[in-house]
C-alpha cells in the first residue's frame, strides 16, 4: 500500500476527532442569528488548510458568508481539480425527534450522527484529509488542487455564483470535484453524473381583510384556504402531469440508451418501500420510480397554512392561505423561465373573489455531466481501487446549483463522488455518515488524486 493510503489508516481516529469539532459549529445558514458559528466553521477549514502548507490559503467576504479558497499548484502539465464543497448546514429542527443533540456529533453503530455529517462537512472534509495524507508524508501530490469551500450552498449559493464569474482566472482548473450527493446503494459506489435544478415559489391568497365568523359569513364569502387547495389542485392532473402551460417544452426526453441504462441498475422498489413504510409508490405515469426521482420534473407543496391549527375547534372563515411550492427541473429547463410560467399559470386559476401574491425563492439550473470524461473514468477507478466494487453511473433528483455555473463559467465537468447514503437522513433530524464511508471516502479521494495523470494522458 501507499504511504498516503498507510498515513490515512495510521490517522483515522484524529481525522474524526477533528470532523467532530466542525460538526460542533451550528453553521445553518439559512438563520441569520448564526451568522457567528458560519464563520467560525470557515476559520476552522482556513485554520486546517494552512497546516497544509499549500501555496495559498485565503478567506474572500462575501455580502453574505465567507468563501474559503486555497490552491497548492507545483504542476504545469498537469490537471488541476478543483475541490468544491460547502461547510453550511441545514437547520436541525424538529430538534426532538433527535436521538443526541444535532451539534453533539456520536457514534452510534459505526454511524457519526450530526447535522452536518454526511450534507456536507464530512464528506467535504476527505478531500482535506486526502490532501493532508500526501503533504504530511512527504509525497509529492500528481496534481494541482484547489479548494473553494462556501457557507451558502444551503439558501442556493448567491454569493459564489458572482465569485466564480469574477474570479474565472483564479479558479482555472479542469474538473471540478465533488463529493456532496449519495451512492447507489451501501457498498456500492456510484458517481452522479446528473442533477435536478430548482424554482422554488410562495404563494398567498388573500380574502376578506380580516378573519371572519364562520358561521356569520360561511357560506358568502370565499375561504381562500379553500381556494388555495382548489388552486394547487390543477398544478397536477391524475396522472402526475404538471399543467403549468409550456412547462415541458424545454424538458429533454429520455432516449431508449438513458431508459436502457436505468433499467440496469440494481434498484429495489420492495425495499424502497418498506424503508419508507409506504404501501405503494407515486408519480408520473409511464416512467420509473428512478427516473422519476431524478430525471423527470417534479412540483411538490412543500409547506401550506392558513387558518386556525391550535387546539380545539376555532369556527373561523381564514382571511388569508399561503404555501410553498417548489419545482425540481431537469435540462434544459431555466429556473427564471420555468418561475416565470408558474407565475402567469398560477394567477390565472384564481377566482376574482381572491387576490393572489406569487413569489419566488433561490432557485438552481439542473445539470448533467459528460460521461467519456476522463476525470469520471479517474474517479470510477478509485472508487473501485478502495470499495473493490464495479462502479455505477446515475443520476440524482438534489440539486447542486453551483455544478451548472462550474460549466458553464469555468468550461469544465464536475465529478459528483459521493461517499454518503440515500439513507443518510440530510436535512432531516438524525443526519448520519458511516464511518467506514469516511474512511473509504479519504482513501478514494487520495487515491483519484494519485491515479488522474494516467488518465489525463489517454
Ligand atoms: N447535497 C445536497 C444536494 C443533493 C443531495 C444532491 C442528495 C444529490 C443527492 C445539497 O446540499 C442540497 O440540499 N441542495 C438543495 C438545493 C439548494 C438550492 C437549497 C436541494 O437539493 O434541495
Ligand atoms: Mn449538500
Ligand atoms: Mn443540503
């Protein structure tokens, strides 16, 4: 073996003692009261990277959260990767239906549970440590590195979108890697070559200019709680399909190759279900719960309310209904435009017994990798080096906004090598990462770092 691959064995126990300290850091982004603890977690990677003795380590502000940038580049003829991940979190909430406390990281049955621990600081922290295992041995690293680590992926990257555009020389590099997506299944790594992008709408509908008496005014005057259900209630037909006009138009149809390809992978419906205790799985007619999941646009309500929730029985006719409704897009649709048609569409189903207000949150461009890329065949090969398992190539419904700005800013491809699970729980309480996922997920990044040249010169 290595030294580098020895030097990650020999250290794994202080590389989780350190993750756990980044984990302790409530960095949620989208709360501005922690504005404080993002921080912090970006001087906790700055202060990491600098024991690295690379050529640069640097914190850039931002009007938002800081953007940690370092490079260490010795090579002229030879690739450089460009590291990205983001050290924000979503927030933790519903914080009882946690087992330990989301900011205390545990190890639970070869799990780390932590906010955090698998979206995005664990598995964005191999990448440190893979480097780490070559400079602290004396190895001298095959390639150049850059690291661009942000604290807003979370609330949809706005600050790193104009970075990259004005920091195109800076950032120069030949593929972009990644790991902050889920593998096909444990022990069988999968590189993502696809993603979902995202518009992400507010709705409120407004009726009389209080809240009124249901029995008084029941009956007479419109419920816009009523509306609003009746209202989102076309948004779909019976058979899954979104009936916003012109939606589908720029939507990019699965050839026979891309269904073929599906079909292939190892996908357990039965077992889908059970982990889900659903009876019976939902969606678009004539596709499959895969494509469905990642290559078929989707319109969900994320979030709906109005009216009296508390306890008891409130007879009351609601003023006011609002909801969150949110769309995840595939190429080539644009997130403004696909905004825009929501808009027209959802106003033009309100009755003249309401008003209706539609706004739009961050949103995302959907994105798809190149799959003769050589930097995936590099990726592929470590992958099977450390898992000793054949590699598989899908596609993800989550959305990475930045990937399509990589693209389309910096002309380069993103590997996507995720080393956490579907079943990892991001964004919900209990958030965990295998232990053996980030070990392997070192070795896998040391590893693609060593073997890229050999592929670069193919
Ligand atoms: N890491 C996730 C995206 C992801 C998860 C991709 C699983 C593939 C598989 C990322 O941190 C995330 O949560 N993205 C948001 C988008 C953003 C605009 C808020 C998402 O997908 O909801
Ligand atoms: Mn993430
Ligand atoms: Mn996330």
């Amino acid at each position: 073996m290595s030294k580098t691959q020895d030097y990650i064995d020999q250290h794994i126990d202080r590389f989780l003692t350190e993750l756990f300290e980044l984990l302790r850091i409530p960095s949620v982004s989208t709360d501005s009261d922690k504005k404080g603890e993002v921080e912090k977690a970006a001087h906790f990677l700055i202060n990491q990277l600098e024991d690295l003795e690379l050529d640069t380590v640097k914190k850039f502000e931002t009007p938002g959260n800081p953007i940690v940038y370092a490079e260490y580049c010795p090579h002229d003829d030879k690739p450089t990767v460009l590291i990205y991940g983001h050290y924000d979190v979503q927030p933790s909430d519903p914080d009882e239906l946690w087992n330990t406390p989301p900011f205390e990281p545990t190890v639970r049955e070869g799990n780390i549970y932590a906010r955090g621990s698998s979206d995005d600081k664990g598995q964005s922290y191999t990448h440190i440590k893979a480097v780490e295992s070559f400079r602290k041995t004396g190895t001298e690293l095959p390639v150049n590195v850059k690291f661009i680590l942000e604290g807003e992926e979370e609330i949809g990257s706005p600050n790193l979108i104009p970075f990259i555009e004005e920091h195109k020389d800076m950032l120069a590099c030949d593929m972009v890697l990644i790991s902050d997506t889920a593998m096909f299944a444990e022990d069988q790594p999968s590189i993502t070559y696809g993603l979902r992008g995202l518009a992400y709408m507010e709705v409120e509908v407004v009726g009389p200019n209080r809240d009124l008496h249901s029995g008084v005014y029941g009956g007479a005057v419109e419920n816009p709680v009523n509306v609003l259900c009746e209202m989102i209630a076309k948004l779909k037909d019976e058979d899954g399909v979104i009936q916003i006009p012109k939606f589908y138009d720029k939507v990019k149809s699965l050839t026979k190759a891309d269904r073929d390809a599906y079909k292939q992978l190892p996908f357990d419906e039965k077992a889908y279900k059970e982990s889900l205790d659903i009876d019976a799985v939902h969606g678009e007619k004539g596709y499959s719960t895969l494509e469905r999941a990642s290559a078929r646009p989707t319109l969900d309500v994320n979030g709906i309310w109005g009216g009296y929730t508390k306890e008891g029985a409130k007879t009351v006719l609601p003023s006011k209904a609002n909801a969150k409704i949110s769309m995840r897009l595939v190429p080539d649709q644009d997130p403004k435009e696909i905004a825009q048609l929501f808009t027209e569409y959802f106003q033009s189903l309100a009755p003249d017994t309401v008003k209706v207000k539609v706004s739009e949150h961050h949103g995302g461009h959907p994105s798809v990798t190149d799959l003769d890329f050589y930097g995936l065949k590099a990726g592929a090969q470590a992958f099977e080096d450390i898992y000793h398992e054949e590699v598989l190539f899908s596609r993800e419904g989550g959305s990475i906004p930045i990937v399509s700005d990589f693209k389309r800013v910096l002309g380069v491809e993103s590997i996507l090598m995720g080393f956490g699970l579907t079943s990892d729980a991001i964004h919900s309480p209990n958030e965990k990462f295998a232990l053996k996922d980030f070990h392997r997920g070192i070795k896998t990044s040391a590893r693609f770092l060593e073997i890229l040249p050999e592929f670069a010169d193919k």
